[in-house]
C-alpha cells in the first residue's frame, strides 16, 4: 500500500483540497492481489487504489468514456509475421498505465482508506491524472498513448485502432500494438492448476482424464425440469475457460456452449464444464505455435452444424484462418437466425469466413504486406459452394 501511495504522490496524481459545497467525492477502496511466477510461487503482494466509478455522475465529473480494446487477432498476426520475416520483436510494460492519463473533468475522491494527512483539516483529493476505476480513465490514457505516438512519427491503423504502424524508406516496418494485461501466448500451466486447486475444495471431482473436450452429439440446453446449480461458481468457473481459450483454440467451441448458459444453468451444464476442466488436465501444457514456414498466405476454412441448438434451433458457425502457415484467428458462434437447410447455414458460415479474409487482407496491406493472389477458403459443403 505504501508503494503505492508513493507510486501515486511521484506521479502528481492529486492535490488535497477542500470540497467544494455541492460536490460530491468518489469513494475509492483498495484492491488487493497475489501475482505468481511461473513455477507456481508467490512474486509478490499487491495492492491498487482503485476509484468506485459506479458513483460518478455523468456530465458532471466525466464525459466520454469510450476506448478502443486490443483485438488479439492482431497480436497473432504479427507474431506469425515476425516468425516468418525475422523480425525483432520487444515488449514494454507501462507501470501503473492509467495514472499517465491527463484528466479535464474536475474528480474529487475521498482520502484512501487508511491514510490520513496529519495537520490537514482539507479532506478530499482533487484528481490531475486518471486514476483506476474511474469511467473516462481508459479515455484519457488511450488519448495520451496516441499523442506520444504520433509525435513519435507512427500512424493509427485504420482497420485496427490499437495498432500503431510507422514506415521507414529501406527499413522494415515498426509496429506497435496497444494491448492492456492480456497473456499473448505461453504456458497455462499454472492458471490450469490454480483452476483445479479451487475445484478440488468446491466439489468433489473425480480424478478422471478424456481426450475430448465435449462430448459429441451432447444436448445442452434449457429445460423445465432442469436441476439448478451454484450461479457464481459456474460463471466465474466459465469466465476463467473465456480467458483460457484466448490461447487454447481446441476448447473454443466448447467453452462457447456453456458460456450460452451463464443465466439458466444446471448440474448438466456444470458437468459439462467439468468435462472441459478433465480435457485440460489431459492435454496439460499445450500453446500455440508460431514457426517460420517461408510464406505468408492467408488460408481460411468454414464449418457449421445444422439447427445444432436443441433449444432454438439455430446453427453454429465457425472459422479459422491461417496467416503465413499459423493459426491465427478462430471463432465459434451461433447463428443469429434459424435457416431451413444445412445449406443455408452452411452458407452463413461462408460469409463469416469471408468477412474475417477481407479483415486480414486489409490489415495486411496496411502493415505493407500485399498479395494478388486469390486466398483460399476450404469447407465442405457441395450445394452452399454451388450457391457461392
């Protein structure tokens, strides 16, 4: 907490002042965290100051909020590109990113808890930089990352907001891709152990191992006589396989399905997950791999099920793409409308394949990396490429 405070008064973060009559401050409370090395032993113990932004009024302390959000299919690409090119790649961390924002609005927040100014009868602290937790904080540190960028001679891509491209005559390009405390790629070892020490004290789980991660042909869905289970455990249980799947596309479609019933859940859908959970376990350490295969054409291949929902009857989609021989996207997700033949469902999963190409293509070429050539896209069903 002491580091933190200091990280803080360094930074010029507040002024302590007198509220002013009629205003009222934000609350602010601590946060605390453990982080972890690899090897599973604790780094260290962390504390944050973070604003109740839920308390703040809109037009009176804070306008826009909005800020772009890292695409981590961007993230992929590059890496296949600096695979296959040779590039040098070198990551930054930004310590305590948000307290670089430069507020406009007038924020007061109470004093920390904990913490009091001796000698001081002045109680609130009027806020110069954004702090964590208030609503237009990524608004304002988004805005100076931009500014330092483009003083610095990079452009913001068009297709890609977070990402950053200068082009220099005779020299490769520079990137710089915008991404806010997400894990690009690496070993989930210890999130996958972390996940299953607090099972093992939630539930009882049989020590069992399968070397799928659903099973096939199953009927999921929301039923009257359903037997209802733990809300929170199941959300936060789905939340952690969201966050897993960013580098775990084996267990995309699955997750997807139990993500479906966040809000009407039972022992089935529990079981489910269990199941996803047994997979990990028996697939213990797998990652993406990017390697260098001497090209850098764009691939796509399209699937989709028939009215696969037992609930709604709608079909799922879903595609994956490659980018100089590694995989780069994929998606899982079902259709918005019920369609009357596999051909037509077929066919929607089509044009979403086609969508996320033309995304790549554009990206491509604005990093400078142009093909003529036609991309392929592969799937499987003989009236949906007649109608294409």
């Amino acid at each position: 907490m002491n580091i933190e405070i200091e990280a803080l008064q360094k930074n010029n973060t507040w002024e302590i002042v007198d509220l002013p009559k009629g205003t009222k401050p934000v609350r602010c409370i601590w946060v605390f965290t453990i982080k972890y090395n690899a090897d599973g032993t604790v780094e260290k113990f962390k504390a944050r100051l973070v604003a109740k932004g839920f308390t703040q009024t809109y037009e009176v302390d804070y306008h826009d909020t909005f800020a772009p959000m890292d695409k981590m299919n961007t993230v992929r690409v590059l890496l296949s590109l600096a695979v296959n090119l040779d590039w040098t790649l070198r990551q930054f961390d930004v310590k305590n990113a948000f307290l670089h924002g430069e507020l406009e609005e007038e924020v007061y927040i109470s004093l920390p808890p904990g913490y009091r100014v001796t000698g001081e009868t002045r109680n609130v602290c009027k806020l110069k930089k954004a702090l964590y937790g208030l609503k237009q904080s990524p608004w304002v540190w988004f805005g100076r990352f931009t500014t330092a960028m483009k003083k610095f001679g990079y452009q913001e891509a068009n297709i890609d907001h977070t990402l950053f491209i200068k082009h220099r005559v005779g020299k490769v390009t520079l990137l710089i891709i915008y991404v806010d405390d997400i894990i690009v790629t690496g070993d989930d070892t210890v999130e996958i152990e972390e996940l299953q020490k607090r099972l093992a004290s939630e539930f009882e789980m049989k020590d069992l191992d399968t070397d799928t991660h659903i099973v096939e042909n199953h009927k999921l869905g929301v039923y009257v006589d359903h037997v209802p289970t733990n809300k929170e455990r199941y959300q936060r249980l789905v939340g952690r396989l969201i966050y897993l799947s960013l580098t775990r596309p084996d267990i995309a479609y699955a997750v997807r399905v139990a993500s479906q019933f966040r809000h009407s859940h039972s022992e089935d859908h529990m079981a489910a997950v269990m199941h996803i959970l047994s997979y990990l376990k028996s697939a213990h350490g797998r990652c993406l791999l990017f390697k260098k295969n001497g090209h850098l054409d764009l691939e796509g291949y399209t699937d989709a099920d028939y009215a696969g929902n037992v609930t709604d009857k709608r079909s799922t989609s879903g595609y994956f793409t490659f980018v100089g021989g590694n995989l780069v996207t994929w998606r899982s997700k079902k259709q918005t409308v019920v369609f009357q033949s596999s051909a037509e469902s077929e066919y929607r999963g089509i044009a979403q394949g086609v969508c996320e190409i033309l995304w790549l293509r554009w990206l491509l070429a604005e990093i400078g990396i142009r093909s003529n050539a036609a991309t392929k896209l592969h799937y499987d069903n003989q009236s949906a490429f007649e109608i294409a």
